[in-house]
C-alpha cells in the first residue's frame, strides 16, 4: 500500500497552513455520496389473500393480546412464569442489553480520539559515541534525560461514510436482537399452550381408558357368571379379559406420558419438574372460532423472524458500503501538545516548554492482493443472499398461514364425524350389553363394540387436541403471541 502523507508537521501557531488539505474536503464528500447505493427492501411473494382463508377483512386474531387468546388461568399462569424465568428469554434479554451497548457507543464514532501522555526517560550513551562525546562536551554529563507530558489526538474523516455505515449495522443488529426476543416469547407463548392442551388430551385419554376398563371388568364378570352356569367357554372369559388387560394397559402409558409432559412444561417455565396445575378438562375447553388472518401484508410487520430477516437486507447493504469505502482515500488528521523538557526542573517551565505537533495524512490502497475488490464483491453476493432468504422467509410464512388454515377447517370436519361415531359406538355398547344379556347377541359382539368406542373416544380426545393446536399454529404464523 503506497502512503501519501502529507509530512507536515509544525507547531500550533501555523496550523493555518493546513487549510488548503481542506479545499479538497467538499469534493470528497460529494463523491463519497456515490460510493454505494442501498438496494430497497425487495417486493414480497406476498397473494391478495390467504389460501383457505374464509374471511377477508384486515382485522387479524395477531393483533389480540396472548392473554385474551388464551383465557386459561392455570395457562395463563404458566406462560406468565415462562416469560420471565425461561433460559431462552433471559439469554435474548442480554443479547439486547448488548447490543445496545454497542449502538450507543457507534454515537460516538465520529468524535476524535484524544489521550493523555506522561512519560520520563533517561538514556546513557557510550563515552566513545558520537552522542556520548557531544554529551560531555556540551553538557558535561554521560546521560540525557527527556519529560514530556502531552495530549494526543487523532481523528478520520468520514468521507465514504464508513462510520455512518458502521451505525447502520449497529442500529440493525439491535433491532434484530428485539426481534429474535419477541421470536422467542413467541414460540414460548405458543409450545406451553400446546403441550398444556397436550396434558389435557392425556388426562382425558386416561380417564377414558380407567371407564373403559371398569366397563370391561363388569362384561368379564357376566362372561364367568355365564361360564360357571354352563352357557360360555373358557374361550369368552380369555377374550373379554385380553380386551380388559388391552384397556389396563393404556393406563400406565398414559400416566408415563403425563409425567413426562409435566417435566417439559416445567422446564419451558423454568422451574424443576413437578405437578402442573389444571384449572379445566379438554371437554371443558371451547375450541376458538375466530380465524380472521387479516391482509397477507401486515403479517409482515406482525412477524418477528421475518422482520429480523429484512433487517438483515440493511445489515447487508451497510456492509457493502464500508467494503467499497475501504477501496477510496482516507484522510487522517493528527495533533499533539503538550510541554517536554531534558530536565525536571524545568518541566512545568511554561511557555518555554510548550510544543505542539499537527500532521495530516492521505492514505489511498494502490495494490493489496486484490483483497479489498474481493471482500466488496463478496459483499454484494451476501447482499443478494440476504434478498433471497427475505423471500424465502415470506414464501414459508404465507405457507404456515395456510397450512394452519386448511388443518382448522379439515379437523373441524373429522372432528363431527368422529363424535357421530363415538355417539353411535355408545348405542352400540348399550345395545350389545342389552342383547348379550338377553342372549341374542354373542360376547364377541360386545368386546368388539367395547374395543371400537375405546378407539374412537381416545382418537376424538386427539382431533380435539389437534384442532387446538391448529389454532395456536395460526395465531403464531400471523405473528401473535410477542404482544
């Protein structure tokens, strides 16, 4: 790198000389403006409106607080606790506390470097130097001694606008951490209210499995009464006690299952494991209606991640800049004062100790092994990255929309059948129990119906958990749940 320095150096009084090192100044500015030029945030895949959306108005169920989503109080409870005791929220609180640490130290990139010196010295030269000879000579010692007490100040003319580049990613990296927090209070607010209704459907799942198997023990206790007056084999006791033990043992499962989704959602909350808290039953819980998605558009500026995405594109722009900038001209102005003297008794001998020191240099990068054309270059490429990742960001959150969308209205579908079927397997179960008792129905009729509406009630319990979960899948891909 070849260095154009001024070489000028004088004292304090004759800094006026330097005024024509500034002549240049507006001219560099003025080409500095053009050094690079930031791309716009680029159109969005974005359709006029959702697929499977039923309803087109610009209100949208993300613009509602988590606690008027979810009106749970032992919920509520839950997701209150995680917020503020959750490892995840804690370590994205101080990635913010950070990052504005360091934005409010870019505010004060422009300012010049200024610092203080105090330094003594004392130097012994050979009485058969030159130096050690003049020494002894002129001043009848063999040491020279050297005090100096001075401010030193340095400052960069941002001319390219690197420092202004530098604040642009500041500001955007700060914003991100925002972001990536409201992200996370996002995805925390969404995984408690899933696996509480998760624990909901388990403890509905096992008390469907206790019913079944008291249900099951009374058909096994008519089949032996049957057996020991001669009217039924071996073979019916063993099948109607197979279907009893097939019931028993969903519970233990069951209950391993509960305890395990306990110990998760005590850890999402940040707590030890233990007992979770539930103030309703999964029958007793309304599945939401309302599905408003709003315009496509506003989804985002709901949407953490895809907004963490974008600013990701200024991130990526300012670096461009300082990348181009390095390739130009830097302008260094630096000044010294202070007071010195070879003696310390007259160190503080003012003003004949005074002295001063101005310098100004131009440096420009002639021949650097084509580093600084690479690393602009390699610049644009990761600024053409950061517009194809915003694009793919939003085409998948259109698509998250929609997928949460079709579940809702699909499961709402299965979920009337599946009650028709659980409903008509009751009747069958009566009706089995009324025949076999009257003898015009065999044992495996009523096993069999026994069987079916232990399938079908355990599988309603799941569509009912699963419509749940669409819900909540929809409010969170919207971008609710941060608010």
């Amino acid at each position: 790198m070849i260095r154009c320095n001024s070489g000028i150096k004088m004292t304090i009084k004759k800094m006026k000389h330097l005024n024509k090192y500034f002549v240049l100044l507006p001219l560099m500015f003025f080409w500095g403006c053009k050094v690079s030029k930031d791309i716009d945030t680029p159109q969005a895949p974005l359709p006029e409106n959702f697929r499977n959306a039923t309803v087109t108005d610009t209100a949208s169920i993300a613009d509602i607080g988590w606690k008027q989503f979810f009106t749970e109080p032992s919920l509520q409870k839950l997701i209150d606790s995680a917020i503020v005791n959750n490892y995840d929220m804690q370590y994205a609180l101080k990635n913010i506390e950070a990052a504005q640490l360091t934005l409010k130290q870019t505010k004060f990139a422009y300012l010049p470097d200024l610092s203080l010196n105090v330094a003594a010295a004392s130097s012994r030269y050979s009485n058969n130097s030159l130096n050690g000879k003049s020494l002894s000579q002129y001043l009848s010692q063999s040491h020279v001694e050297d005090y100096t007490a001075n401010l030193a100040l340095s400052w960069e003319a941002d001319i390219w606008g690197k420092i202004k580049n530098q604040k642009k990613i500041a500001l955007a990296q700060y914003l991100q951490t925002a972001e990536a927090k409201k992200a996370i209070q996002t995805g925390i607010v969404s995984g408690i209210a899933q696996s509480y209704y998760n624990l909901l459907m388990l403890d509905e799942q096992l008390r469907i499995a206790k019913k079944n198997v008291l249900l099951n023990d009374s058909t096994l206790q008519i089949i032996k009464l049957e057996y020991n007056a001669g009217e039924q084999t071996a073979l019916a006791i063993q099948q109607a006690d197979a279907q009893r033990l097939l019931a028993s043992q969903l519970i233990p499962q069951f209950e391993q299952e509960i305890t395990i989704q306990e110990n998760a959602l005590s850890i999402l909350t940040g707590v030890l494991p233990s007992t979770i808290h539930r103030s309703v039953s999964l029958s007793e819980i309304v599945v939401p209606e309302n599905t408003a998605t709003g315009v496509p558009a506003e989804m985002l500026n709901r949407r953490p991640d895809v907004k963490s995405v974008e600013l990701g594109i200024d991130i990526a722009n300012a670096e461009v800049g300082i990348t181009k900038a390095n390739m130009y001209p830097t302008l260094k102005i630096t000044a010294q004062g202070g007071i010195n003297s070879f003696k310390a008794t007259n160190w503080f001998n003012v003003p004949a100790s005074l002295f001063g020191i101005v310098a100004g240099g131009i440096t420009q990068p002639i021949f650097q092994k084509r580093q600084l054309r690479t690393q602009y270059e390699l610049a644009i490429v990761n600024r053409e990255k950061a517009v194809i990742n915003f694009r793919s960001s939003v085409l998948n959150a259109v698509g998250e929309v929609s997928d949460a969308l079709v579940k809702i209205e699909k499961l709402k579908e299965q979920q009337v059948i599946a009650a028709t079927r659980v409903s008509t397997l009751h009747s069958a179960i009566n009706n089995a129990d009324q025949l076999f008792k009257n003898g015009m129905a065999t044992y495996l009729e009523v096993i069999t119906a026994q069987s079916n509406s232990l399938e079908g009630e355990l599988e309603l319990a799941s569509l009912k958990q699963a419509q749940l979960t669409a819900n909540i899948e929809l409010y969170k891909s919207l971008g609710g749940g941060w608010r």
